[in-house]
C-alpha cells in the first residue's frame, strides 16, 4: 500500500550499521537552508529558504495559517538564532494534482526579509538534474524510529516525533529501479532516493523538506510507500530541476 506521506522518517544513530545507513541528529545549523512551517503554533511541514524573502516546500503542505521559522534545530528550545516571519503569499503550483502527486511544491513568500547569518542562508538552486547513485542530505523533524535489541531473533521498534533536527545520507534510485517499486505513480517530474535495502525513508510529519544533493536543492519531501518504518521503498521527491523556470517567473513576478 502507499498513499502520501507528511514527513521524512530518519532511523536513529542507535539502528545505523556498519555502513553508516540511516540518521542521526543533525550538527546544529549546518543545514542553514532548512525552515520549519508551523499551523496555529504546531509543526506541520519542513521547507528550504530560497532567498530572503522566499520560502519552496511541498504543495501538500498548503494551509491557511502558516508561519515560518528559520535558524531552528531544537524546536522546543530557544537559543537566539531563530527567527519567526508571517507569509505574505501562498503559491501552490497551478496544476498540483492530490491523487497523483504531481507538481507537488509551492512557494511562499515572507512578509518580512529573512536576516541571513551563518545559521539563516538560502540554499542553490540545481543547474543540472540529479543522478543516479549521487549523494544527498535529507533533514527534517518528522518521525524517528528507534530500534532497540529485544530477545534474539527479535526486535522492537519504537516511533517518535524528535524535538532537534534530523539528518540522513541517501542516493539518487534510478527511475528504472524506483519504477519496479511504485509501477505507474513515477512521473518525471519526480526522483526517489534512500538507501539499499532500506532503512531510512518517509513517514508522518516532515514532508515539504529537503534534498540537498552537491549543496544544491534536487527534491523535496512528497510521499512514499507506508509503513513507513519498516518499508524498503524509497521516498519520492519533487524533482526541483523540471521547476527552475516557474519557480525563478513566479518569485520575479510576486
């Protein structure tokens, strides 16, 4: 079964292998791109800061009163380098389709400039499409599932909403391949990423964020096969290379 997803699950450093799959907290703002959107005061969605004044995360994510945190890592501590802004405009792309995915992104634009700093920077935007095999950094607040040891032959997994912000290294699944796992939903307009046999992809609160491949944006959080802790699936990106020239008209023209 799949269906759309709202974040991006990161297995905790506790479940990573040899190999270093899977996520573990991030260093603290060394990924000074990513913003946190809020509803009425609760986290809803993740973001990447496109200039100072213009925010891109996943259509899905589309509601009506969103507030934008950037410099975040611990969302329930407070250690000076946040800063809160109110969204001027909501720019869903025109022809986003809920049942397909497609043209799943939208741009927000702040009421107010961000201040940049070393802890608030926007982040490229691609000059060329991903590849497969490339390296990319996926970060968000969404669910993190901790497995633990149990009696052998055994284990259990526990699932949670972490408090500080979470990184994990994946690469570009050819379309051939991520074909084979969700035949007839790929579209070109998107690209999968994750990891070998699994372990680190998408689940409940995180979509909307990013997918950084070279230090520049290739994807953003869209939706994935569930459940999301235990699937081998890769996750599905928004292709952000098959939107440079709506997203560059669209910031011009508001």
């Amino acid at each position: 079964m799949w269906l759309l997803i709202f974040s991006f699950l990161l297995t905790s450093a506790e479940a990573q292998d040899s190999s270093g799959k899977g996520g573990e907290e991030c260093v603290p703002h060394s990924q000074p791109w990513q913003v946190a959107l809020f509803e009425r005061g609760r986290f809803n969605c993740g973001a990447s800061l496109l200039s100072r004044n213009w925010v891109l995360s996943a259509a899905h994510c589309q509601t009506r009163n969103i507030r934008v945190r950037l410099g975040e890592h611990n969302l329930r501590k407070r250690d000076g380098t946040e800063q809160l802004r109110a969204v001027a405009r909501v720019i869903p792309h025109p022809h986003y389709e809920v049942r397909s995915h497609r043209h799943d992104l939208m741009l927000l634009r702040l009421t107010r400039p961000a201040h940049l700093s070393p802890q608030v920077r926007p982040v490229a935007l691609p000059t060329h499409c991903p590849q497969p095999g490339e390296s990319c950094v996926v970060s968000g607040w969404g669910l993190v599932s901790d497995h633990e040891s149990g009696t052998p032959g055994s284990s259990k997994s526990q699932v949670n909403l972490p408090d500080t912000l979470h990184c994990a290294n994946i690469s570009i699944i050819s379309s051939a391949s991520c074909n084979k796992d969700y035949p007839g939903h790929l579209m070109d307009t998107m690209v999968c990423a994750g990891v070998e046999g699994g372990g680190t992809d998408s689940c409940e609160g995180d979509s909307g964020g990013p997918l950084v491949c070279g230090g520049t944006l290739q994807g953003i959080v869209s939706w994935g096969d569930v459940p999301c802790d235990s699937t081998t699936k890769p996750g599905v990106y928004t292709k952000v290379c098959s939107y440079l020239e709506w997203i560059r008209d669209t910031m011009k023209r508001n």
